[in-house]
C-alpha cells in the first residue's frame, strides 16, 4: 500500500515560486548525508542558541510555559532548561533531514529499541496498536524509528506548501506504511481495526472543543482532547506509549507496557491517565520537549488568559 498511496511527483512542484524551499531541502540532504552526526548536533545547538534572538516572542512562550508547567524550579535552573531546549529545537532540523533522507542502515546504527516484546505481543494477537506519543523535538525519528521495527500509521497535520508536503509525506514514509490527516477520525479508526500501529501524539492544547480541563504539570486544569480515549476504544486495541529521546549515544526509542485499565469510559479519568504518562515521559528528557506551543492557551470560564 505504501508506494501505491505515495503522491507522485508533479511539474507544478518545479514552479519558480518554489525555488527556495527546493534549495533548503536541497542543503539539509547535502548536510545529513555529508556531516557525521556529532557535528550535526553540535551545529544544531549553536544554530539553536543562536535563534533565541530573533525568536523573541517563542522565547516569551517557552519561558511562560516552564514557568507555570515546572514552578518548583528556581528562576536559574528554569533560564538553564530554556536554553537546552533551543537548542534542541535547532538539533531538531537536521533530526528532521535525518529521518526523512536517512537509509535504514544508518537510521539504526543510532537507534537503540526499548520494549520491542509488547509490540510482538500486540502483534501476535492481531490487536491495533495506539502508539501514545508527545511533541517532543525528536518527533520526526519517532515514528521512522518505529517503522524500522514495524511500519504503522502516522497522523499529521498536511503542509500547505506542496513541496514541503511532498517531501514530508515521502521522508515520513520511508519505514511507515501512510500517514492520515489528523481530522480524518474514520481513518485513524480503520487504520486501527485493521491490526496497525498508529501514532498519536494529544499533548498540545487545541481548543475546548472534545475537551476536558485536567491536570498537566503544575497546571491544574490544563485543555486535554479526549480523541485519545475515542481511539483507544476501538475494539482489540491497546495503548503503548511510545517515545525517542536523545543522549550522547544516539537515541533511545522506549516503548512503554500497555496502559492498564485505558479506557475507563470516563473522559476526564481517561485524559488524566494519558496526561500523566505524557508528564512522567517528558520530565525524562524536559529540554527536549516542544515548549514553544502555548500549550495552556485555552483556561476554563473566569480563568485568564496564561500568555
């Protein structure tokens, strides 16, 4: 199915207007193919640092963020965390080139698996898989990572510049089998009742609409979608939630035993459970996280606005 469902290239892609997004792609390949992985991470945390100037308002956000999610750190350790995360934000673009230009070979020369036995489990029973995922920095080698393992189902949001969509549908399928817009719940659904692996990542804030106000952090009513549980219902599926962090070796891809009595058919018990995997997954590698999302943007009636 996979070569079957990839978009083909089209002469319109070459349109002049396009130029700049083909040489960027263009010096991200020649980047990842040609430099060894330390240089690119060391390039990565200086290009990271370097951003924090010019990006003043995510700063605002990141700052923000840590400030109401990890209150119980001092002012110097908060400034510390921000800094580590821009520059994972910057090792973030050539993680990006990696996973979507990268052979398999060297894709798992870098890759360590952790908990491969409850995806054989799961596989050996026929039951689809919900891959429990947060918007880590390391996203994008999530789920190639995965696919080395076994190629599923991602859930994405398309690209409005076609180019960019064509690179990404194609760089994100290079282990996985197709990917899914993530406003298409019959797709998710099937993809799931058919026995796949479908990666699915609730964590950032996207309105009060199939929403519940719960924990998340030292936030006490933070915006929790309930599509999570919606999924996690259909029938022979577990929950297995599924993460990459890196380290100085490489990266680690963890994934976590089944969720134990997920769902409970209650939303807001069910978005709490997720939630605190997220919490326990994300304080493992905290620089690493996606902070620059106003991930506390939507309160509760009579709650101001936290940005």
């Amino acid at each position: 199915m996979r070569d079957s469902w990839l978009p083909p290239f089209s002469r319109r892609l070459l349109h002049p207007k396009y130029l700049f997004t083909w040489c960027g792609l263009g010096l991200l390949w020649l980047l990842v193919t040609l430099l060894p992985w330390r240089t690119q991470m060391a390039l990565g945390r200086a290009l990271g640092r370097g951003s924090m100037r010019p990006l003043k308002s995510r700063v605002r956000v990141a700052r923000r963020n840590l400030e109401l999610a990890l209150p119980e750190l001092s002012l110097a350790e908060r400034e510390y965390l921000l800094r580590e995360n821009f520059e994972s934000v910057g090792c973030a673009i050539f993680e990006t080139g990696m996973a979507w230009f990268w052979p398999d070979w060297r894709m798992r020369a870098l890759t360590r698996m952790e908990g491969t036995e409850h995806v054989d489990a799961a596989a050996g029973r026929g039951q689809g898989m919900l891959l429990l995922s947060a918007h880590f920095l390391t996203l994008e080698l999530n789920a190639r990572q995965f696919g080395l393992y076994r190629p599923g189902v991602g859930v994405y949001r398309p690209n409005t510049n076609p180019v960019l969509e064509y690179a990404q549908v194609h760089g994100r399928c290079r282990s996985n089998k197709y990917l899914v817009d993530r406003l298409d719940i019959k797709g998710m659904l099937r993809a799931l009742r058919q026995g796949d692996a479908l990666w699915y990542a609730p964590d950032h804030d996207y309105g009060s609409h199939a929403s519940v106000f719960v924990p998340f952090f030292a936030v006490t009513d933070a915006a929790t979608i309930t599509g999570t549980a919606t999924l996690a219902r259909v029938k022979n599926t577990i929950t297995l939630p599924c993460f990459t962090l890196r380290d100085n070796r490489g990266y680690r891809l963890i994934i976590q035993p089944p969720m134990a009595n997920f769902p409970t058919g209650d939303d807001v018990q069910d978005a709490l459970a997720s939630n605190r995997v997220l919490e326990a997954a994300i304080r493992m590698a905290p620089g690493q996280y996606m902070w620059l999302h106003r991930r506390f943007k939507t309160t509760p009636e009579g709650v101001a606005y936290r940005y």
